[in-house]
C-alpha cells in the first residue's frame, strides 16, 4: 500500500516533500541562504501539542527567506495510537541501538537529516508534564516539571565559530520574548538546563544531545500537558518556533492571527483525502464509518492534504487518521479500475444544464439530474429505483435520498459514482444547500 502526502488546499504555500520509506521530510527553502530551521514532531506518540503546531507549521505559513525544514510525524505509528513509543521511548536511541530494534530505520534516517551541512538549528517538540519552576509549589509547579520549558543540554557547544552555540543565550531570549505573550500569567516559561553530559544519563540517549554533540545548536520547546485545551498547545509550540524563526532571521508569513480561538478552528480542519486519484473525501465533517467504498483490490494510493494524515488497514477496513484521532473507517467494494474515463460529464441542476470535469462537486439548492451518456452507468449511493439499472436521466432531490447513506453529518452530501462496463470510472459528490 503506497501512501501519499500532497500540500493542503487551505493555504496555497508552495513546499517540496520528501517522503522516504520511514520519514516525511517538508521543505519550504529559498534560494537565498543556507541557514535552515530543522523542526522535529511527534517523537512520542501522546504529545499532540508537538505533531499538530508542525502541521499547521507546514500547511499555514510561508517562509519568504531562508529555509525551514519540518518533520511533522516522526513516531508516526505510535502516534496513531496515541502512545508515547510502541516500541519504547523513542527519544532514547540516539546513542547506542541494537540491529533488530523496530525503530531503527527511522533513528538512522533522522541522524543524517540532522547532520546534513545545510541544517542551521534543531527544535525537537514536546508535550511535557506540569510546569516547570526552580522552587516546589506543588504538583504540577515544580522543578521536576518540564511542562512550559526550553530546554537545553548545555550552555554552549564546545565548537565557538558556530553562529547559534549560544544554547542558553538563545534559550533565555526565546523565554523572554514568549512570556510577553502569555495567554495566561501561570503558563510562563522558563529555561531548563539538563547539564546533560555529567548530570543526566537518560538525556545522554536523547535526539538534542545527539545533535550537539555533532555541533548542530538543539533545543527541545515543551508545552505544558497540563494546558486546558490542544490549542493552547499548539499556540505556544508555534509562538516559540517563530522566536526562534526571528532569531535566525528566517522571514515568514502567517496567513493567521495566532489566537486560541483560529487555532481550534484550524486544527478542526482535517483537509481532504484523495484515493487513487479518483475520488476525494471531504475529512472535516465526515461520518465516523462509510461502507461499500469503490477501490483497488491492492496498489491503492491514498493522498492526504494534511501531512499528519495516514491509513492503516484493520480487519478489512480502511482506517483513516489525522495525528492520533481517528477520522473514518472505510469499508470497500472491491473493483477493477477504468484505465481511461470521460474527462467531463454534464448535469442538469435545478433546471440548467452545466458540464463538469469528473470528480467534481455538484452544487444544489433543489435538484440535480446526470444526463445519460452511452457506456456508462450511474449509482446515486442513497437512491433507490427498482425499475433503473443507471440513475442517469433522473432527476433526484434531498428528499429521496436515505441519510443513513449521506457522506458528512448534516445528511446533505451524497455520492454519484460513475462506471463503464462494471469498473469503476470515477465519484462526484452532490452536495444540497
């Protein structure tokens, strides 16, 4: 099964992708400079903070110079299932791994991007406990906390000519710029040094000190598990990994104000799902199962505007995710595909006739009516007639429509699926006002 990832339609920015076997790697580079912002998501699979805030990252700003490189998903399986490693804790490999370890393609994959030449700065996201504070006041307040923190390794690299080595200088002006912006006074950050080297084995093991032990500056950015929402999250994921954009002088455009308020919104929007270039599903207001979907009996491509989206085939069934909610279970029809179909096909609606190119929605406000053209039939999914082997020729309102078939969950969109000689050609979807 071969997955795919496209650019999403709801903010027209121009980026490459490249997705390797293990890794989806986006790039938004200009021609102007080397300096590039790596940023690292969803290295545990139960920190949502990190993997959505790299989304929108990739989906809703431009970067007008300089380079920012995003890995959205890099647990991705884990992920999926909302776990922080299924095959342990990832961000525990990067020293030592044995051959046999699960994880270990994608380890080895990560490295080299760290270390290519081009690779400026890393920002590895988290979703951390409490909040952090270098006194006890509780729980959740405490210096055990990594909740809301920038941390670093170490002060410095050993390696003086690198132009972002400063790790608490820099670490300690993103804190400053940030908690001018709170949107509460309790969810400051603060600066946390893991003096990795002599006090913190575990860290040793960890993607951060991996990449300053090769001289490339990183900084983990944790927003707090304990913020009241995902996009309280995602807000200060995104409002550090713009000061850190500011720092390195890399010039971007926010097609956002950045508010709690757009940020749900945006993050509600799961985008479209394209199948085998033949249909596409509407994921944002989709129903949570749909049955008797026309695919391949194998090869099928699934392409996703949203980066975070994946597939994963449980007991026959399509399951479709958008980071770690689960969006719709398909249940497939098995066909053989039309190699070539009409590339249009004409509908009377409400009365007027139009032509649209296959695999176009139809608009309605009363009804619509598919003109019959030779060698091809016509399936209203939700339709009934009993007399009609095509539902081509007839004109078809909401009314005579069963909901129980209906694609969204308003009951006001509709499958029209088109075949010629029993293979299946294309889908439009009818959508009523």
């Amino acid at each position: 099964m071969k997955l795919l990832w496209i650019k999403t339609v709801l903010v027209l920015i121009s980026f490459s992708i490249s997705v390797s076997a293990n890794i989806q790697l986006i790039k938004k580079e200009n021609p102007d400079s080397n300096t590039t912002l790596l940023v690292v998501a969803g290295i545990h699979g139960d920190e949502p903070g990190s993997y959505f805030a790299a989304s929108i990252l990739a989906t809703h700003y431009k970067i007008n110079s300089k380079n920012l490189w995003i890995i959205p998903n890099l647990n991705k399986k884990s992920i999926q299932r909302n776990r922080r490693g299924i095959y342990g804790d990832m961000n525990r490999k990067f020293s030592t791994l044995k051959k046999n370890d699960k994880d270990i393609k994608i380890i080895n994959e990560i490295k080299e991007i760290i270390l290519e030449k081009k690779v400026s700065l890393v920002l590895n996201l988290h979703d951390g406990h409490g909040f952090y504070r270098k006194e006890n006041h509780g729980k959740i307040f405490n210096p055990n906390a990594w909740g809301q923190t920038c941390v670093i390794d170490q002060c410095n690299l050993l390696n003086q000519n690198q132009p972002f080595g400063n790790l608490n200088k820099i670490a300690l002006d993103v804190k400053e710029r940030m908690n001018k912006k709170l949107l509460k006074e309790h969810h400051s950050f603060d600066v946390r040094n893991t003096n990795t080297k002599f006090d913190d084995e575990a860290m040793r093991l960890s993607l951060t000190y991996f990449a300053v032990t090769n001289n490339k500056p990183a900084f983990a950015i944790e927003s707090s598990k304990n913020l009241s929402s995902l996009s309280q999250k995602v807000f200060y994921q995104l409002l550090a990994i713009e000061e850190f954009m500011n720092i390195m002088g890399i010039s971007f455009t926010r097609e956002f104000e950045l508010t709690e308020i757009n940020l749900s919104k945006i993050i509600k929007n799961y985008g479209n799902l394209s199948i085998n270039g033949n249909f596409s599903l509407n994921l944002t207001d989709i129903k949570k199962s749909l049955s008797f979907i026309p695919i391949r009996l194998k090869s099928n491509v699934f392409e996703f505007s949203n980066p975070l989206g994946s597939i994963v085939k449980k007991r026959g069934a399509f399951v479709a995710y958008i980071g770690n909610k689960r969006i719709v279970t398909l249940r497939p029809q098995y066909f053989k595909m039309v190699k070539t179909c009409t590339e249009k096909f004409d509908v009377i609606i409400d009365g007027g006739m139009t032509s649209l190119d296959n695999t176009s929605d139809i608009i309605v406000n009363d009804d619509f009516n598919i003109v019959k053209e030779n060698d091809y039939r016509v399936n209203v999914i939700g339709y009934t007639s009993k007399k009609r082997q095509s539902e081509s020729g007839v004109s078809i309102r909401l009314k005579d429509l069963n909901k129980r078939f209906s694609l969204d969950k308003a009951n006001k969109v509709y499958r029209v699926e088109f075949y010629k000689n029993n293979e299946f050609c294309f889908m439009s979807k009818v959508h009523f006002k």
